[in-house]
C-alpha cells in the first residue's frame, strides 16, 4: 500500500474560492437536496401504497426513485457540508468509497432506464402477454440483473484506478471523487488505464442509449397502426421516460465517452447530473403522468384524514 499510495487524503477545491458565493451555494444546495430527497421518497410512498399503480411500469418508476435519492446522497452532502467548510477534504478510502457508490448507484439508473424502454416495448408492441411476460418474478430479477451488472461496472472502475501512484499533489478540481479528476494525479501514464475506463463508462452508456432509442423506434413504428387515441395514451406513458432518458445519458456520455481530459465546464454538468436531473425526475413523473398525480392526491387526502382523526 506504502508503495503505490503516499498520498491519504485529498483536498477538493469545490465550486467556487469565493465565501459568499458558497454561502449562497449551499442555501440552493441544502434546499435542492431536500426536495430530491422529498420529492422521489413521495414517488415510491405514492407506488407502494396505491393499488391502482400496481403495474410493472410503477414499480421501475419506485426503483429508479430510490436510486436517484441514493445517487444523489454519495454527493450532496459532503457538497453541502463542504461548502461551509474551511478545508473540503476526504480520505483516500473514503474517496474510493464515492466513486464505487456514484457508478453503482449510477450504472443502477442506466439498466433502470433500460429496462423501463423494454417493459414500454411489451406493454405497447405486445399487449396481451404483457402480464405473462412483465410478472413480478421477471420484475425482480431484471431489477437485480441491474443491481449485478452495476456492480461490476463500479468494482471494475474503482479497481483500475485504485492501483494508481498516488504521490502528490492531493488537489481535486471538483466537488467529489471521479474518475477523470482522479487520473489527473496519478504519477504514471493513464493513457490506457482511460481507454479502459472509456470502454467501461462511457461505452456502457451508449449502448444503453441505442438500446432504449431502438426501443421508442420500434414503439413509434407500433403506433402508425393504433387510433389517434391509443397514440395519445400511449405517447404520453413514453414522453416521461424519453425526457429522464435524455436528462441522464445525455451529461453521462458528455463526461464518460472521451479521453482522460478535464474541462472547465465539467463541473457545471457533473452538478446537472447529479443534482438536478435526480430532482426533475419526479417533477417530470408527477406532471406527466395523470395515475401518478391521482394517486398522489389520494394519498394526500388520507394522509389529511388521518390527521383530523
């Protein structure tokens, strides 16, 4: 260990040098984190207790709402608490730690997503063996075929960079442990160790992406044979999804499907990802889907009737 790793702790410089500004910063921060938190526990509260959101399609749409509060939580609130401050340090094990649990919570999202597009293909394109198909069993273990595969996703990430030189300097230009930040410090040539992680990352999220795309193809050649009314419906279950999809492979791809390089703007959309879309998904579930809104508001009824009680 002595050998390859002088370096114990790391320094980051976070989002900003300036006091005032990350004052400010964490007032927005500590708000956002609470409404992500707030926000998706409603989605998987709201699906857990309403029978008429008993379908496969809710019970990803839960999943996928517990992944962004867990994926959101490896980062907010050492930001949050960082941003108050004076020294924004974290421990070489405890760096280790982020980056294993940013792409298993990460890689999670990815597969949840993919396998929603694929649960929209059966319901749509085949009907009626949706529920033969989309049965509870096949649920979980597509779930747990997500959590596997993830896993050795961010094993394998963390082992590549994990046996890395670590000499100095111990200087983070970011707000958390990643992977491109991390190679920047490492006192060899990384330019295969990138490569390699540029076939795990950033390659992981293409495919995915072609495969949900090739998925809303299909459904959207489907579609050309159904009434303006089952377009509608149907169209309108794909339309949330389509957008979450874009929000997060979008910036994923950005950051995780080039070389070794860091950018300036990289920040900026490291705060979108990990942010921002875990706090727009259950806006855009909420808005978008009319079971979602009903049952939250029965849920909000009785909660209210429990009350006066």
């Amino acid at each position: 260990m002595a050998d390859t790793h002088n370096v114990t702790e790391f320094i980051f410089l976070g989002l900003s040098p300036n006091l005032e500004v990350q004052r400010v910063c964490f007032v927005i921060f500590l708000f956002l984190y609470t409404a992500i938190v707030l926000g998706n526990f409603l989605i998987v509260l709201t699906v857990m207790t309403s029978r008429s959101l008993a379908s496969p399609m809710y019970f990803f749409l839960s999943c996928l709402s517990f992944m962004e509060i867990c994926y959101s939580s490896t980062t907010a609130p050492k930001l949050i608490s960082d941003l108050l401050a004076e020294k924004k340090a974290i421990s070489l094990w405890g760096c280790m730690t982020q980056v294993f649990f940013i792409h298993f919570f990460g890689g999670t999202e990815i597969f949840l997503l993919t396998v929603m597009a694929y649960d929209r293909y059966v319901a749509i394109c085949k009907p009626l063996n949706y529920t033969t198909i989309m049965n509870q069993q096949v649920c979980a273990v597509l779930v747990g075929m997500a959590s596997v595969g993830s896993f050795v996703h961010s094993f394998a990430q963390v082992l590549l960079i994990f046996h890395l030189p670590f000499y100095g300097p111990s200087v983070i230009d970011h707000f958390f442990c990643d992977l491109l930040p991390l190679l920047k410090l490492a006192c060899s040539d990384t330019f295969l160790i990138g490569l390699l992680m540029v076939a795990n990352g950033g390659t992981l999220s293409v495919i995915s992406f072609v495969v949900v795309l090739a998925s809303y193809v299909v459904i959207l050649l489907h579609l050309r044979t159904r009434s303006s009314e089952g377009r509608r419906k149907a169209l309108s279950t794909c339309g949330s999804h389509i957008t979450v999809v874009i929000l997060f492979f979008g910036p994923c791809i950005f950051i995780y499907l080039r070389p070794s390089t860091t950018l300036s703007v990289d920040k900026m959309v490291a705060v979108f990802y990990t942010v921002i879309t875990p706090l727009l998904n259950p806006i855009i579930y909420s808005l978008r889907n009319a079971e979602v809104r009903k049952a939250m508001k029965r849920l909000w009824i009785r909660a209210i009737n429990v009350d006066e009680k």
